[in-house]
C-alpha cells in the first residue's frame, strides 16, 4: 500500500528554548552534519547529488528511495528542484561547520517535546530555539531549521535546501549564512512525520553573542 504525506518544513532565524539529556551525536546525526558540511564546501558542485531528485518526481509526488520510507506529496514538485540548482550554481565554498554539543542539546529538547506530541514548528509554550539555548546556559543567537518525514542523512539536507512550499526558501539561506561556524543536530521519530531532524546553528558553540569585528 502507497502511502503520502505532505512535504512539511520549517525555519526561523532567531528565536528562544526548553530542556532534555544531552548525549553524543548518534551515528544518523553525526552524518547529517557530515552532509551539511559536504554541501557547505562545494555548493555548486552540490546541484549534481540535486539533480538525481528529478527522475523520483511523479507530478508532485516524491517516490521514496528505500522500503523503509514514504513517497512524499510536494507543493511544487520538480520545479522547486530546478530552483535550487539554478540557485545553487553561483554560491561559493563556504566554512565547515563544527559540530556544538551545547547547540545538540537544545536541538534535542525540541525533539524530544515533538516526538510525543506530533507538532510542528520552532516553538512549544511559546518557547523558541533561543529560550531552549538560554535554558542551555547559552544565548539566543541562533538559526534553527527542523525537517520532518524524511529517513536518511541525505534527504533531511535535500529538503532544507530545496525548500519546497517555503516562498522564501529561507531554510536554504539558513544553510548559506556564511556567518555560521557551529552546529547541532538531534532527531528523533514524530507521532505524525515518523521523523524529524532538528539543526541548530551559530557563530559561536553555545549561541552567545559573536566577537565584535
């Protein structure tokens, strides 16, 4: 039996946070890094792994690569994926991202509140990625995106940056900040999505505010 649910993302840039237990990246998390850096170090070279997302396209629907995932229904289908490699091919290389257990664990609260109530999106008793860093013993200078639905390292970074349904595809500026230095990331499975990946990021390890030029 085919099943579909929609392509659902989130981003915002600055917000506030909440709390949970903090643990080394597991191996699915450590890899999701891996391929933001991969990214991160060749955008342009980057739209050739893009490109190999068109032949999955029925109309709008995503067919999933593996027996353990689920075909996808997009807002825009195929288009969004030209968008982002016409989009893609003038960035430059930009810096590697360290990996942040501070930013990791405010990642991981948000994870661990959505994953037993299904929501979505950057906020839960109105707190926000920056509270969950504050409540972290850092700061609220912070850039969180989250992706939902999507079971391997690869996928969560192809729809960040593909950004289907986002006008301002504002996840895939959110991985071209060149100001980001630092990152955690924490999933875990959704009640509704099956998965969701939570990435936060900063200039500095724990989202204090930067040095001043």
């Amino acid at each position: 039996m085919m099943m579909s649910v929609r392509w659902t993302t989130a981003a915002l840039l600055l917000g506030f946070g909440a709390v949970a237990a903090s643990a080394a990246p597991s191996r699915f998390e450590a890899q999701v890094l891996a391929e933001l850096n991969r990214f991160r170090s060749d955008p342009a070279a980057y739209t050739d792994v893009l490109r190999s997302y068109r032949p999955r396209f029925e109309g709008r629907l995503l067919i999933a690569e593996a027996d353990d995932e689920i075909d996808i229904m997009t807002n825009e289908g195929v288009i969004a994926v030209d968008e982002a490699i016409r989009d893609l091919r003038s960035e430059k290389p930009l810096a590697r991202l360290q990996q942040s257990d501070k930013l990791a664990a405010a990642a991981a609260d948000h994870v661990a509140v959505q994953s037993r109530s299904g929501a979505v999106g950057h906020y839960t008793r109105g707190n926000g990625p920056g509270e969950r860093m504050k409540a972290r013993g850092g700061g609220p200078y912070v850039n969180e995106v989250i992706t939902y639905g999507h079971h391997s390292p690869a996928g969560v970074v192809h729809q960040l940056l593909i950004d289907d349904g986002v006008p301002d595809r504002g996840h895939r500026h959110s991985l071209l900040r060149p100001t980001h230095r630092y990152a955690g990331v924490a999933c875990g499975p959704h009640r509704v999505h099956r998965t969701m990946c939570v990435t936060l990021m900063s200039q500095t390890p724990d989202g204090s505010p930067p040095p001043p030029p």
